[in-house]
C-alpha cells in the first residue's frame, strides 16, 4: 500500500541513524520534528522548511533536516553537516541566501540571486555545501507545489549524469546559475508536457526513467 504522504515518484524514504545523527550535530540545531525511526521522506524535509518559512524552526534546523535526507547513511554526513553549520553560528549566512526564495513563490531572478549566494565566500558560502546539496536547501524551501512553471530542484552528481543534452547541464562536479535554470526550464516544459510537477520529472531522472524526459 503506498502511503499517501508520498511524493510522486518517490520510491522509498531514506534511512538514516538518527540517534547517531542527533549525538553528531550541534543540539540547537537539530529539528525534533524530523521521525524517530529514520526513515525520512521528502515531506518530512518539506515540513521543517514549512516550519522555517513560517518562523517556527531556525535556519540551522532546516539545514539540518535537508543534509540528513541528503547525506543519508553515509557515514561522514554528521561530521561534514557540524563542519557546515560551525561557521554560520547564528544562521544568518543562510537566512540571508534563503531571504528571496522563502518569503513568496520565487521567479527566475529570485533562484539566481539565491544560488549565486550560495557559491559566494563574501555572502552565503559554507564549508562543504557545494551545489548537490544547497540545491537540495533551495528545492524545500522554494518549491511551490501545484503553481507548475519553473521550481527550484535539485542538482547534484547522480541528476546531472542522468539529464540528456538538451537540459543545458555539464556532466561534473558544481554548475553555474545559469545551467541550473536551464534545467529548470527544462524540467517545467517535460512536466507541462507530461501534467505531472516538475520534482516528478526529476525524479523520474534520477530513477533513469524516460517518461518525462
């Protein structure tokens, strides 16, 4: 039976050690909300960003909940998580990233200006949050379900290895702005085209699947 909090597309949650997780990060940082059981869905990432944009969970405690979903069992994620979290102490380096996709349904300029903040060391930079996943940070707290166009979504190494020519993306490590919206656009026309949300056409890229694609 598929459990009806389930995204389309979305094949199983992720698993993860959560008392380990809870023991590697800093505690002001940790969301209470994520389940105790370990087994994190996307609306589980999506109801932390919920709580951030609605000023019930910090900065810090949404970052949290997207590099549990996002690192996953791999066994370095708590550490490489409190070495991201330690230099912006009050969350302020990622509010202010977050300032323009958070407050309304974001345009095209406003995820430019939010993923340009990201890579900047003088704005938003953090130590080991490199493009696979503050991309995952944009895409639960930017997307706007049910709205269609173009929505912030992931990409990291496995989507980009996945994505065919046409979706404007280099098959590497850290892309720019504007390859990333590319993809979005690419991504907004497949689900237009297919009457599915643009995070299905994404996953269906990721699960190799060529429906959408």
């Amino acid at each position: 039976m598929t459990d009806v909090g389930v995204l389309p597309g979305e094949r199983s949650p992720v698993t993860v050690n959560i008392s380990r997780w809870r023991a590697g990060v800093p505690p002001d940082a940790w969301p209470d909300t994520l389940p105790p059981s370990g087994e994190i869905w996307r609306r589980d990432v999506f109801a932390v960003a919920d709580a951030y944009r609605a000023g019930c969970a910090s900065p810090r405690q949404l970052l949290t909940a997207v590099l549990v979903w996002g690192y996953g069992p791999i066994g370095y994620g708590p550490w490489r998580a409190t070495k991201s979290l330690g230099v912006d102490p009050d969350g302020k380096r990622l509010a202010y990233a977050l300032e323009e996709v958070a407050a309304s349904a974001p345009d095209e300029e406003a995820l430019r200006t939010a993923y340009q903040r990201f890579r900047d060391s003088d704005q938003a930079r953090l130590p080991w949050l490199g493009s696979g996943l503050f991309t995952k940070v944009l895409y639960f707290v930017g997307y706007r379900r049910g709205v269609g166009g173009v929505q912030p979504l992931i990409l990291d190494r496995v989507v980009a290895s996945q994505l065919p020519a046409e979706a404007g993306v280099g098959r590497r490590n850290g892309w720019s702005s504007e390859e990333w919206l590319a993809y979005l656009r690419w991504a907004a026309d497949r689900a237009e085209a297919g009457q599915v949300e643009p995070d299905a056409v994404e996953m269906a890229v990721v699960h190799n699947r060529q429906q959408y694609a």
